[in-house]
C-alpha cells in the first residue's frame, strides 16, 4: 500500500491519470489520417518489431469502460490527448468523425466526475503536414493555432485545462537531433528549427484559446536532473550543458524570453529569421505550468562536436526502461522551477510513474510512485506551489519506439483480448485516495 494518502495534501490538491491519444486509442478507426509516426515505425530498425498505434489498447472503442475505471479509483481528472491527425487528418480540413469522438470523450469524462484535463498535441503529426516539413517549417506554428481552435470550439466549454504540447524536448530534441522519435533526424539544423517553432506554435495555441475565452491554459516540460558523473571539472560542465538543453531551454523560452547560452552556442548559426521576434508570442501568460519527471542522468564529457557528451550508468535501482528511480530530482526541479522561472503560478507534477515487467502484483511500482508522492511532499513544505500530480499511466499503451514491450499502466492490457485487468498500485492508488473524500471536487 502507499504510505501517502491524499490526507496528506492540501485541501483542493488535484489527483489524476494520464493517457495519450496515438499510445491508446488505435488510429486505425474514426477516419484517422496518416501521421509521421506511422512512417517512423514502417521503417526497419525505427521501432520494436516495427509495431505502431494502428489498434494500440482501442480506447476509441472502449473509452467508457477506461473512464470507468479512472473514476473507480478516485481520481479527480483525466489527462488525455488529442490527435492531430485524427481531427485534420491532411493537416488543415476537420474530420467531423474525429471532433465527434473527442465530444463523447470529454461529455463522458464529465457524466462521471471527472476534469477534463487536455493535451492538443502528443506526436502524432499529420503525414501531409511532415511532408512539407514539419516542426523545421515555421508555417507549422499557424497550422497548430488552427487546429486547437477547431479542437476547443467543440470541447473547450468543458475542459478543466488544456496544454499545448507534450514534452517539447521530446518534439524536439529528441526526434530531430537523436533520431530516436519521429522523423527520425540527427540534424542540428533541424532540431534549432524544430525547438524553437514548438514554442511558437505553443503561443500560437495560447492565443487561439484565449481568443474563445478559455482559462486553465498552461504548458508541460518533461524533466531531467543531471548530475555531473565525476568531480572533474568537464562532467560538471557537461551536466550543465545537459541541463541547458533539456530542462533550461524550454523553461527559459516560455518564461524569461531568452535561450540558455550554453545551447545557443551551437544552435545561432541555425535559426529561423529574426526568431527573437518570437518571444512575445512564446510568452503568452500562462495559469500553471505541468513538469513530467521520471529520473536523473549521470553526465559526463564526451569528445567530439557539440555537445560533448554522453550519459554514464548510475548505481541507483532502475526501472524497467533502465531509468534510475530518483525522487530527489522531482522535489528539487519542483523547487528550482517556482524559484527561477514560475513563481506562484500553480505547479503541476502531469506524469509520474515507472515502467515495470511485473504483470500485476507490482510493488515496485507502488515503492516509485510513494516515492516521488513523498518528494512532491517535501516539495510543498518548502514552498512550491504544487497544486496537482498525475500518474503515467492509466493503462499499459503503445511505448513509441519501444512498441508494447514496456508497460507503464495502472492497468494490465492483454494486447491480444484488450482486457483490462487492475495491477496492485491501481488498488494502491485508489485506497489511498479514498482515504479522505475532501479533495475530490478541486
């Protein structure tokens, strides 16, 4: 059982689950359009067993019997995506079939209690819009203010919050320097682009949101601590430049309008036209701010061009991504974000959660998540203005390049049946927020 009971959290504190759109809801049904992702995994060596989102956990189908059990176990929201591609299949004309779905998704998450707590963007880039070159086109950041507005006009009088897009490093970074998402580059020309028009297209949606009225927008970065490998003076160097580029980049861009120079010595050569332009636009004001944290990284120097890096194996137990499970890291970034970039706008901890190859008796996952409930904790006690923490995931989901072999889930899913079967840390979790009802309508 957890040890960290809802009791133990301000009146009001927010507890949810998360999902996301291509990883549950099977892209094969509703009039869906091709997306880069689709691409990505018919490619040999993209992805594990070259497996995609074309059925994943078929949420499109089961989303009442999925809600059912995110209301079962207490919690007060439900972060979910939508895509892209399902709604603006080509990337600009609205697929009514798509809009329909999201209408049911959201009216059904209300018939049960539940705040609607969405994400517009969580990878799945329409094909037709990734032909003509994706997050590298600055004219994409207009193609997303489009979308959002088709989105919220049917959804938005319901939705509890909306962020932009998920893990903008992942967007970025992640897939346009590594190679190791959709589309796949290992360009740095690329990634500067792709970095920075994520960040304008998050303004853009910022200001088509609040153009029909809606509060609750905000934005979700995905966090990691690093660490310097050893005492030497170039591992302390390399941590900070790790740190520039993953965490200090996009926190920096949204709330002081400036890029770490640690980044910007390799990315100036490489930007869009007069991109300090965009600032004012990528810091359209926000009501709360979401951080994805799962673990830290050893970082140490590596030689050749920039950055120079390379993560070294920690001694710390792992999860099943080979992740080390660091609690630490979430109090502090919680800690450093309000003190250096936010403030008293409300913080959000919008995933949390470990893989694990334990089918359904977890412990493992329960030791994580009371873990890092125990860091939001120590968090508050010093003064940060957390307001909320989510769990990844309500379900075992399609993992990206990872395909279905890493389970994240509350839930185990058969993928052969689809059935759905509680782990352990799901009736953890849902004794722990029975524990006191009060905090159920924040």
């Amino acid at each position: 059982m957890l040890r960290h009971a809802r009791a133990d959290f301000p009146d009001g504190f927010l507890f949810g689950t998360a999902t996301s759109a291509y990883q549950i809801e099977g892209h094969a049904y509703g009039g869906a359009g091709p997306t880069h992702w689709d691409s990505f995994a018919a490619t040999p060596g993209n992805v594990v067993r070259a497996e995609d989102g074309a059925y994943a956990c078929d949420h499109y189908h089961r989303y009442e019997e999925d809600l059912d059990l995110v209301a079962g176990a207490g919690f007060d929201g439900y972060r979910f995506s939508t895509s892209w591609a399902r709604v603006m299949p080509d990337g600009v004309n609205v697929n009514p079939e798509g809009l329909d779905f999201y209408d049911r998704l959201v009216d059904a998450m209300c018939a049960r209690g539940l705040k609607p707590m969405a994400t517009l963007y969580h990878w799945e880039l329409p094909q037709a819009l990734a032909d003509v070159g994706g997050w590298r086109n600055g004219d994409i950041a207009d193609r997303f203010a489009d979308f959002t507005t088709a989105v919220m006009r049917r959804i938005g009088d319901r939705v509890h919050s909306v962020a932009p897009i998920n893990e903008p490093w992942c967007v970025g970074y992640l897939s346009h320097f590594m190679g190791l998402h959709a589309p796949g580059l290992r360009d740095i020309r690329a990634t500067a682009r792709a970095m920075h028009h994520v960040l304008v297209a998050h303004g853009r949606a910022i200001q088509a949101m609040r153009a029909l009225g809606m509060t609750g927008l905000g934005c979700v970065f995905n966090l990691e601590w690093s660490e310097p490998a050893d005492d030497s003076p170039a591992a302390r160097e390399a941590a900070a430049r790790y740190d520039a580029i993953y965490n200090r980049f996009f926190l920096g861009g949204v709330f002081k309008g400036a890029y770490p120079d640690a980044v910007m010595e390799a990315f100036a050569p490489h930007m869009p036209d007069k991109w300090q332009d965009d600032f004012p636009t990528i810091q359209e004001p926000l009501d709360w701010c979401g951080l994805n944290y799962y673990t830290r990284k050893l970082i140490g120097p590596a030689p050749g061009p920039w950055p120079s890096l390379a993560e070294v194996e920690g001694p710390l137990p792992k999860t099943q991504m080979g992740w080390e499970i660091y609690p630490d890291g979430l109090r502090d970034f919680l800690v450093r974000t309000a003190r250096d970039y936010t403030g008293d706008l409300p913080l959000f901890v919008t995933e949390n959660g470990c893989a694990s190859a334990i089918p359904f008796d977890d412990a493992d996952r329960i030791a994580y998540l009371d873990a890092h409930l125990g860091a939001v904790r120590e968090a508050i006690a010093a003064g940060a203005p957390v307001a909320g923490y989510v769990v990844w995931s309500l379900l075992d989901n399609y993992e990206w390049a990872l395909g279905y072999e890493k389970r994240f889930g509350l839930v185990h899913v058969d993928f052969d049946t689809l059935t759905r079967t509680p782990k352990a840390s799901y009736r953890a979790v849902a004794a722990a927020l029975d524990a006191q009802q009060g905090g159920a309508d924040a």
